[in-house]
C-alpha cells in the first residue's frame, strides 16, 4: 500500500503525539501531519470534525487508508503489526512485556498527571497559581524518572538503549518524557541511564525530525533553527 | 507448563490488578494470589523485597515460573502471547487497535487521575479535603464514561460487549473503571451502553471471582457474602 496514505493528527508539543511521530520515522514511514491545536479555538480536539475521527478528543490520530486508530501506544502497536521491519517491540514474551512495561509505566504513569487539560483543571478549579504547578509537575516527573532510572539499573539487558542495541517502543515513550522535564525544570542528573538513553537518541535521524521543535505548526519562538 | 507457575501480586481494590484478575480468569487460567497492602507499612509495595518483583513500586505484578510482569496491560499483552486460547484481543490489526485504543484511554487517561497515591499527595500537600478529592475524582470519571460512551455507539461493531459477542482486554479495563464509579457515586444513567456491557459482563464467572469484594485480602467490611 502506497505510504502516502498514513496522516498523523498531531499538536507539536503533545507528548503522545512526539511518540508516534518517533515510532513512524524508526519505521522509514512516510507521512502528512495535519495539526490539531489544543490551545486555540477552546481545543480544537473537541471540534465535532475531529471528534468523528478520534471520539476521545485527544490528539494523536493516526489514519491509515481512512481507518483512524486513537491512543499513542495501540497506534506503535499497530504499526508494528502492519509494518514489521523495524520492530518497536523485541521478539520473545517476556522481552517484550518489559518493553511495554517501562512504555505503559511512563504513558500511563508518569505523563497523564501533567497533561494540559489536567493542569489547566487544576488551574481554574483549585487555584494552583503557576508555581504550585509546576511543583506538581516535577513531583510526578521526579517519581517517574526515579522509577524507570531502577528500572533500567536493574536489568542486564539494558544496553546503549532499554532492549539493547536499538530503540524502539521504550525510547518512543522515554524521550518526549524527558522532553517534558526539560521543559518544566526537571534536574536529571540524578537519572544516568535514563539520560544517556536520550542522549542516544537523540542525535539519530528519526528522533531529530520527531522533535517538537522541528513541526509545521511550532511556534516560532519555540522552533529549532537546525 | 503448570499452571500453578503463576502468582498474581495484587492488592484487592486497586483497579490494575482488578484487570489482570479478570484476564486470567477468562484465560481459565489457575493462578495464587499475593497480596500486597497498599495502605499498609506506608504502603508494602514499597518495601525492598517486592521491588525486586516490580521496580516500579505498584500492583500488579504476574510472576510466571520466576518471570516477573508489571503493567496490567503488559500482563494482558503477555497472557495473549503465551496462552492464546480464549483470546483477548481480536485477530484484525484495526480491530486490535480499536480494542487496545479503549483500554489504553481507560488505563491511561481515566484511572491514573485517581489513583491512591494522587489522592494522597492532593490532600497531603495541596490540602484537598474529602468533598475536594471526590469532585476531582468525578470530573475525571465523567469525562473519561463520556468518551467510552460515545466510542462504543458510534462504531458498529458494539454488540454485548465492545469488541462483539465476548469480553476481553477492553472489558478488563472497563468494569474495574465502572467499579472506581460507583465507589465514587458517579451517576452512571448518562452511559447506557458502558453500562450494558458492565452490566453483561458482571454475571459471567470471570468476573464475579475476579470482584475487589472477592478476594483473600478483602476486609470484612467490604466481603461480598455470595
């Protein structure tokens, strides 16, 4: 089937969306984007048009010759079913549940505490003034990365990345997190192999082009000038 | 490979390990069960020996002959893989999509929100009394019934449960969800068909052994008498 074909629904700075734009460049895919801004218009995630192709109003959306597939990790896992060369996910069960482990802990875990909607709930309907969220934030960053740094230590099979010599499903998850603690002030330096994970993915082809601030629709003040 | 190789660490009401109860079961699978008090000695999940198990300090944790899965999804994900009789996902890549994008929303966007920890660490250091964490719990809970509602009638293929005729990794995820509701008093008439489904799903055997008021670590006060 011809790649032009797959259209990733995405906003620049999502988290969710920076994995899946990850996964689709490990994969030498193809791909149009179409942003979905959830700062303008009140979300346009809640607009009715988007809403028939992602009924929970969150971005990304991935479709694949018109059929829309919701929710970062079922799209990896799609992609890794459809398009196998490039595995996401290693080959033997209990590599890949440690696989899905780390990147289920992180997606489910970690970022959906400091998710824009959550902070701006807590915001007008509590009364956290900036300070107190961005203390909130970095709490659950903290917690999160301390986990996943343990988890990482704790394992042989840790190498230059989670599984070992590529990255795959975990880095498509660890590096938009790391992203996010950059971006809210996060010291990482007590986290060593999580950060040189990120350092390692950093400088490869697919993360540099996945990165937030090298999207049609970054903001100029945001935009990455290489 | 016996199966009495199998050990679920799990705590009775916490909706992860609800999960994994009901996806062994409907597996037909013989597992014991390990409790893990999360209220307990500041919370035994904690405690030095179980993070061996499960460095990411939660439940569940599925031990299978000495291999040790975290991540309810991931125990699903694996009990797919090794044991593939009575499936929990559909053979279709959009229908397992479908299948993992609800229960992802589910164990990704709903549950975390409500967990014990955030509970604590709202009330602890944000001063959240009793009404203030019940509103917060709601909110969330209804947002989250909203778009499973509208998910499910908008798509043809919700028949007695999400995915046809049987439950699997969606209802795993759902019922437990229905059951954080109504312990949180959240009117569930404006789900009709979340309802149905949890409805068809809670007098089926997999599920009624797999209910929190139905467990070895049960307290009295909350032990279902039949």
């Amino acid at each position: 089937m011809p790649e032009a074909s797959l259209i990733l629904h995405h906003y620049w700075r999502s988290s969710a969306s920076y994995r899946a734009r990850i996964a689709l460049n490990l994969k030498g895919l193809t791909y149009a984007i179409e942003p979905v801004n959830l700062l303008e218009d009140g979300g346009q995630q809640h607009a009715v048009g988007y809403r028939l192709i992602n009924p929970q109003a969150l971005v990304p959306t991935l479709v694949h010759d018109g059929h829309a597939i919701g929710q970062s990790l079922a799209i990896l896992e799609y992609l890794d079913e459809v398009f196998p060369e490039h595995p996401l996910l290693p080959i033997e069960p209990l590599d890949r549940a440690r696989a899905r482990g780390i990147a289920l802990y992180i997606a489910s875990e970690g970022q959906p505490l400091m998710n824009l909607r959550v902070l701006q709930h807590l915001e007008q309907l509590h009364g956290f003034d900036s300070d107190a969220k961005n203390a909130w934030v970095r709490h659950w960053l903290a917690i999160s990365f301390t986990n996943v740094e343990r988890q990482l230590t704790d394992s042989a099979r840790t190498g230059a990345f989670a599984m070992g010599s590529a990255p795959g499903m975990v880095e498509c998850c660890l590096v938009p997190h790391a992203f996010a603690a950059a971006r809210f002030g996060l010291d990482m330096a007590p986290y060593p192999t999580v950060s040189k994970i990120v350092d390692n993915c950093l400088v490869l082809p697919a993360f540099v082009s996945a990165h937030p601030g090298r999207q049609p629709d970054t903001p100029a003040e945001f935009r990455l000038s290489e």
